[in-house]
C-alpha cells in the first residue's frame, strides 16, 4: 500500500531537481540576495554613520555637518554619485573616503595620518566605513555621473584605465583577468564587465556592500585591496593614489547607473 506513495514522492524529487538544475547558479544568488534584502545588515552602519555625522567628536568637538563632498559644505545627496572628483582645498582628486578623513581632519581635529594607519573595520577607520555607508544610502537610486571637467579628473581616469589592464603579480593578473570582458564567472558567481554599463551598475554602483560570508560591512577601497591581494599585488595603502585612479576608471564606466549601496554581497 506504501509503493504507490512512495513512487509519488520520487516522481516530485525528481520534478524539484530538474527545476533546480535548469535555473542558474547567478538566479539562485539573485533570489538568495532578494531574500535578504529586508534585513541588510548595512541599515546598522548606515545609522550609526549618521549618528557619527552628526556628532561633536574628536580634539575640536565639532560635527562633520559643516563637511564638504563636492556639492557644498553639509551637502549630503548626491555627492556620493559624483565621487571620486577634484577638490580645490586639497588640490586632489578624491574618493568618498579619503574626503570624509579630510574632513575628519580639518573640522574635528583627528590625525589623518593616523586613520590612514588603523586597520579597516578597527577604531576611526571603522567609523569612516561607516560614514560611507550611511553617505552612500542618501543617494540610492540616484544616477552616477562623475565629473570630468578638472584635467586632474581626465588624468586620473586614464591612469585608472592602465592600472584596470596592467597585468604583474606572480600570477600575472590584471583587473581585466575577471572583469574585463563579458560572460565570465568565478566559482558560482558572474562576473560583471566593469569596463562598461551595465556591467559596471551591478560592480562599482554596489559598494559600499555588506559581505554575507565574513558579516563584514566593505567599503569600496577593502574591495579594491582585496582584488589586488587575490591579484597577488602588494595591498595599497590607505588612500593610494592607484585607488583612486581605479575609483575615478570605474566610476566613470558607471555613467548612468543607479546605485544601490549599501548593497549586500556573498
């Protein structure tokens, strides 16, 4: 009497699986992402950037609401989609973060020098991942559209571009080894073309990120150290020039994207 249940059950086993097997590991990751989404952890530092925005700190006592971004002093909204960009009061071409601990520096009084030193994810360099989270989520859904304007601007992005295809390392990697051209994959997971739109929307208009798999939040300078640690290249500094340059290169590919940061990650 249990034979015919049991064949019924097997039959359904055997209907999941084929279900299974015909959709793509990059449309389980999706669904996976999708599920989590509600919950993203990255609504924990975006709070407590904000709060860290707001807040009388360091050596002066003072908020960094008088902050410049690009937009003008205490301008939060859409200055992370123009970034990085020329600034005139550092004469530099500057990300998101190197920004925030220049105004850190001038308005609070910490020591740059010393941020620049602290380990992503410890003490002051902890609180600048999150200030970037939370300045990245006031302008999600918003365009990318990073100036051009400065020649600084126009040089950075050229040296971004060599430094996208420069191969070394003792694997002899580039940037563009993963991500330079369309259809490829590592391990489960697609790899975007980040030399063009839209490949370029679901990479650099993604981080920020909250990484599932270490439950760390990443700004985009730990993605770009990571890359070249995976490309077997000595780990840039904090701030590096060579970060920027890849920053503004990628930023640029991303006209027209919207940007979902904080986004998560694996």
């Amino acid at each position: 009497m249990r034979i015919p249940f049991l064949l019924a059950a097997l039959a359904l086993s055997s209907l999941s699986f084929g279900a299974a097997a015909q959709k793509s590991a990059s449309q389980a990751i999706d669904e996976y992402r999708a599920m989590l989404a509600d919950g993203n952890p990255a609504e924990l530092f975006e709070a407590k950037g904000e709060a860290l925005w707001k807040q009388k700190r360091g050596p002066k006592n003072a908020s960094l609401e008088a902050c410049d971004l690009g937009k003008g002093p205490g301008v939060v909204k859409g200055a992370f989609v123009e970034l990085p960009r020329y600034f005139a009061d550092t004469a530099k071409v500057q990300d998101l973060e190197t920004r925030l601990v220049t105004c850190m520096e001038k308005l609070q009084g910490f020591n740059a020098a010393d941020i620049a030193k602290t380990p992503f994810g410890s003490g002051e360099m902890a609180n600048v991942t999150a200030l970037a989270t939370w300045v990245a989520s006031e302008s999600r859904g918003l365009a990318f559209k990073l100036p051009q304007s400065h020649p600084m601007e126009r040089e950075y992005y050229q040296v971004g571009k060599r430094l996208f295809f420069m191969r070394g390392g003792t694997h002899d990697f580039a940037c563009a080894s993963c991500h330079g051209e369309d259809g490829k994959r590592i391990r489960l997971q697609d790899l975007p073309n980040l030399t063009k739109n839209p490949g370029d929307g679901v990479g650099f208009a993604a981080w920020p990120a909250y990484r599932v798999s270490n439950g760390q939040m990443w700004s985009m300078q730990l993605r770009l150290n990571d890359c070249y640690r995976q490309q077997r290249f000595p780990e840039p500094e904090f701030g590096a020039e060579a970060l920027t340059a890849l920053s503004t290169y990628l930023g640029v590919n991303a006209t027209g994207a919207k940007s979902i940061a904080p986004s998560l990650k694996r």
